[in-house]
C-alpha cells in the first residue's frame, strides 16, 4: 500500500492521512497533553470507518466531522478514566491527581511522608480526651469494647468519636472546606451479646421495630 493507493470514493491514503492530520491540528487545544499518536490514531478510525460505510460519496467536511466526532469520543472516555468528571462539578481535581503520579518519571515517596508528617501533627493538635478515643478504638476496634475501655457509655463514646472526626477533618483540611463523611464504619454498627452474632444496628432496629409493632397487636386484642 502507498500512499496513492485508493480506499473508497475516490479518496486514497494521502487523502486520509492529510485528513486526520487536519482534525488533530484544529483540535488540539482539547488536550494538549494528549499523545499526538494516539489522538490520529483516533481521527484517523473515525474517517475510514464513516468512508468505508456510507453508500454516498462523502465530502470533505463530511470526513473531518467523522474524524472529530472519533476524536472527542476518544479524548473524553481517556479522560474518564483517568478520573476525570463529566458534569459541572469537576474541578480537574482527580484528574491532576492521576497524572501528578502517572507522570513523573519514578515514583516518590513524598505522598506518604506527608500524610504521616501531617497525621503526626493533627494528633498533638487534638485534646488529650479525643485521642483516647481514637486510640482506644484502634486498640479494640469496637465502639462496645472501646467506651468499656474508657469508662463511659456507649452513647457517650460515639459522641466523642464524632467530635474528634470532625476536629481530625477540620485540621486535615486547614484552609479548606473541609470534607463531609464519605465512608461508613461499619463497626459502629456491631451489637455484640445481643441477639445473633455481629448483628448489625439496622438489623437491631429492626428487631425491635418488629417486636414494638408484636406488643402493640397484643395490647389491641387484649
């Protein structure tokens, strides 16, 4: 194959080469850190495959239209999954972060120094109770052991867990909004010594829910 050889509608090689080229050049403010290999690539499959399919001689505009369509299709789904958001929210921020890692030519251990650094930092920044709690958590990993550990009732202990949290994110992020809850602990659902083993709170609830309607009925038909 040369590049005078034809693919269809009168259109050869060159003709889809000079094509694709086009596309990637007018186009190239939508990325510029994207690989100038691939984004032909990708022109280039859109143009044969709206050539080699239409039954009408395509123009053109027709072909550069189908090359971008290929190209935007291509350079969003890239940016997709490399975390980038397609609503109005995103702020760019996964995305700076994917290719803060994938970018550098080794990896660095900077990340994690930090975070230690910072974990370090914000423990001694909290009051002598809150960090009972969080170690005593820690050591137990149950709320139920955790306020037995302490002393205090279990009410009491998740109360105190829930202000140190916030302490912990309000410090974690100085200078910012800091971050709602994005996770559950689990543990803070386990009911131990009640009924069925690691029973969870909504389980629980729901027990007792069943049991208070149970109790209503008899009350009613006595």
């Amino acid at each position: 194959m040369t590049a005078d050889t034809p693919v269809a509608h009168g259109y050869t090689v060159r003709d889809l080469d000079a094509l694709a080229r086009a596309v990637v050049n007018n186009n190239r403010t939508w990325w510029p850190a994207g690989d100038r290999d691939d984004l032909y690539a990708s022109a280039w499959h859109g143009i044969v495959e709206h050539l080699c399919t239409t039954d009408e001689p395509p123009s053109r505009r027709d072909l550069l239209e189908a090359g971008r369509r290929a190209l935007a299709e291509d350079v969003k789904a890239t940016m997709r999954h490399h975390g980038a958001r397609r609503d109005t929210s995103n702020n760019g921020a996964r995305y700076a972060m994917y290719w803060d890692w994938a970018g550098r030519a080794a990896p660095s251990p900077e990340r994690g120094i930090i975070e230690r650094i910072a974990l370090a930092q914000i423990l001694a920044a909290l009051t002598p109770r809150q960090r009972e709690a969080f170690a005593a958590l820690a050591a137990t990993g149950d709320y139920l052991d955790a306020a037995r550990l302490l002393d205090i009732e279990d009410q009491t202990f998740r109360s105190l867990i829930g202000r140190a949290r916030t302490a912990f994110r309000g410090l974690w992020h100085e200078g910012e909004q800091p971050s709602r809850h994005w996770g559950c602990d689990r543990r803070a659902g386990a009911v131990r010594g009640t009924v069925g083993k690691g029973e969870s709170a909504v389980s629980n609830l729901r027990r007792r829910q069943r049991a208070a309607r149970s109790a209503a009925t008899d009350r009613n038909a006595s």
